[in-house]
C-alpha cells in the first residue's frame, strides 16, 4: 500500500508516516517558514518529526524482526525436508530398493 506521498507502508503505521511527512514538508517546505521563525516553531516541529521516525523505524524493526525469524523458521523446514528426502533415498539406494 502506498500514501499520497508515494510512501510504501502498513496499514498500522500509514497515519505515522503521513504525519512525519507533513511535519517534514512544514519544516522544509517555504509556505511556513515565516511562521516558524515568527513564532520559534523549528525545533518543536524538529523534536516531533525526530520522536515519530524513531517510533516509525522502531515499528519497522520490529516487523522486519519477526518476518526474518518467520522465514528462517520455514527455511529451517524446507532444509529438514530436502535432505530428509536426499537422506531417504541414499539409504534406500544402499539397502538395494
């Protein structure tokens, strides 16, 4: 799934990622820029954006974490079974079968 701004995300962190874009745009962009300087906004903006990615990132390490051990976990079956087959036909190749 991807948002408007062109960011692949989850359902769960969409609304976190739009909102880090937003306060991204608002912090670079130069339609807020006298705002932000009038009333000293940076760096709250700044602390908000930088809070949101952490948890943005930490959510994505977190799914990134259980889908590598979910993968080595089928991995570590799909082994099992060839060499459990390989292993089936030496011996049945030995014994004369």
């Amino acid at each position: 799934m991807t948002d408007p701004s062109g960011i692949s995300c989850t359902t769960s962190s969409c609304s976190g990622e739009r909102r880090a874009w937003y306060i991204h745009s608002i912090l670079t962009g130069d339609g807020h820029a006298k705002e932000i300087r009038l009333f000293d906004l940076g760096p709250l903006f700044m602390k908000q954006y930088r809070e949101l990615r952490q948890q943005l990132r930490k959510e994505r390490l977190g799914l990134t974490a259980r889908r590598s051990a979910s993968d080595l976990v089928v991995q570590v079956f799909s082994v099992a079974a060839v060499f459990g087959s390989l292993g089936f036909i030496a011996i049945q190749a030995v014994w004369g079968a």
